[in-house]
C-alpha cells in the first residue's frame, strides 16, 4: 500500500496578525460609529467613545433624524438614491454597451481609445470637479441634478473592467456560432453575452454604485440649494451647524445618519458579494 500525503496549508504568524491589525483597523471607526448613535447630544462628551454611556437613544436619534428640519434627511435620501440610480445606472449601461465593443470588435483608432481610457482612470475625479463646474455653469445647469448625473454617467474604470472581463469571458467561437445560425450583433449581445458579462456587471455597478453614493466634492461645489442636497454634503451641512453665531449642535443626528447612510451599501455588497467576487477573478486563471 502506498501511503497518501496530505499538504497541510501553511502559515504564516506574521500574516495573520497584520491581517488581524487590519481588521481591528476597519472595524473600529464602525463600532465607534454604532456605540455613538445609541447616545444623546450631552452623552457624547461626557462618555468614552468607544463605550456606551448614558440613556440608549438610538431609535429617539433614529426618529429625530428623519423628522429634523422638517425631514430634510428623506429628501436628501431620496436625492442620493436618484443620483445613484440613474447616474451609477447609467454608468454600468454605458461602461457595459462600451467596454464589450472595445473588446470583441476591431475598428480603426482601437488602441488610441485604450490609451485614452486608461489615462483618464489615471485622472482623480475631483481634479475635474472645477473644470466641470465652469462647463455646466456656462451651461446653465448647476444646481439641478444633471450637474450630479451627467458626470455619474462616465465611468472609465467600469469600461477598462467590462473590456478585459468580455475579453476573457467570452470565447469569440460562441460568437461566430450565433453568426453562423443567423443572430444579429443585438441579438447576440442579449441572448448570448450579457449573461456572461453578469459577474463583470455587478462589478461595475458596485463600484459606481459607492461612488456615487459617497460623493462629495462635486455636489459641494455645483449644488447651492439644500433641497438637492445628496447625503454626504447635507450630513456635513449639520455638522458645520455646531460653529459660528447661533451654533446649534446636533452631532447625535449626524452621527445616527451616518449610520443610516452605510446600511443600503453594506446590504449591497452582501447580497452581490458572490457576484462581485466571481467578477475580480474572472480570466486570472487560462486554461
């Protein structure tokens, strides 16, 4: 009889405890977050911030925060969920429609727009937060929601994604077999390749998705009008209210809006997490 080895998987001590430093690193400011929505306004300076202290006035700070100032935070929901949804939306659309072209068609001038993609990953969003302001003020268009939707649309790190997943997911023989039995290139796309493109899809939208819904340099500057307000620029909004003349105070409300804030992204990704791995490890391997 031959005897069977088995390779135990190795470990690494010093691995572990960076990996466990950088899980202490990321739950942290989460935990501080959730002990300090419990509190009340007083409560917070005179309790440790990561220990709970005085009355447990979570669902009172809950309840306040969507009636204060007569339920601005809905609105200001009700805006970043628009913004989400049609400009990270329409981002995937596009990134989608795009990327799957630039990757399973040949036309002329294919590597200049490659060369131009990848440049414009390279460039920070806010670095053009200004020279976009100046444009849609010409334009007439700050401080209405195409100022925050239209920029959403564009997304080159979604189209670079979708490019090289539909380079590697999708063999151009499955392709030529549609042609051959007579499918157009429209039908070919959505009754052969976009199931395919799914995990890349959801991938993009979760990116553009968390984008959208944490910016907040660029609704700062195009948008003046609190009524269009996205979360993030109207959470710091009532921060900003505890300085200067008349200081009104109300860190429990940013704080438990803040909290409110993250729930709909942490549901996301929990519910798309399979599809967003698949996605990033799509092509990593050939067979």
């Amino acid at each position: 009889m031959t005897a069977v080895s088995v390779t135990r998987p190795r470990r690494s001590r010093v691995l572990t405890t960076v990996m466990a430093l950088y899980l202490l690193y990321t739950l942290v400011p989460l935990l501080w977050l959730v002990i300090n929505a419990t509190k009340t306004q007083a409560a917070l300076f005179t309790s440790s911030g990561l220990a709970f202290g005085g009355p447990f006035a979570l669902f009172d700070n809950i309840g306040e925060t969507f009636t204060y100032d007569n339920g601005i935070f809905l609105r200001w929901l009700g805006n970043t969920l628009l913004y989400v949804g049609v400009g990270a939306g329409g981002a995937t659309i596009l990134a989608t429609a795009a990327g799957y072209g630039m990757a399973k068609y040949r036309f002329p001038g294919r590597k200049a727009v490659f060369a131009v993609v990848l440049g414009a990953v390279a460039v920070p969003g806010t670095a053009l937060a200004v020279p976009t302001f100046l444009m849609f003020s010409k334009l007439g268009l700050t401080n209405t929601p195409l100022a925050i939707i239209i920029p959403s649309l564009i997304s080159p790190f979604g189209l670079y994604l979708i490019w090289v997943y539909a380079a590697d997911a999708i063999p151009d023989e499955l392709m030529e077999a549609a042609r051959i039995d007579g499918a157009g290139e429209l039908r070919i796309f959505f009754t052969v390749t976009l199931r395919q493109l799914v995990p890349g899809i959801v991938t993009v939208a979760l990116f553009t998705m968390v984008s959208t819904w944490n910016n907040y340099f660029l609704p700062l500057i195009m948008l003046s009008e609190p009524k269009w307000y996205p979360l993030t620029v109207g959470l710091n909004q009532w921060s900003a209210q505890a300085s200067g003349a008349g200081a009104r105070p109300v860190f429990n409300l940013v704080l438990t809006g803040s909290l409110l804030t993250i729930i709909p992204l942490v549901v996301a990704f929990l519910l798309l997490q399979r599809f967003w791995q698949s996605g990033l490890s799509a092509g990593s391997v050939k067979q």
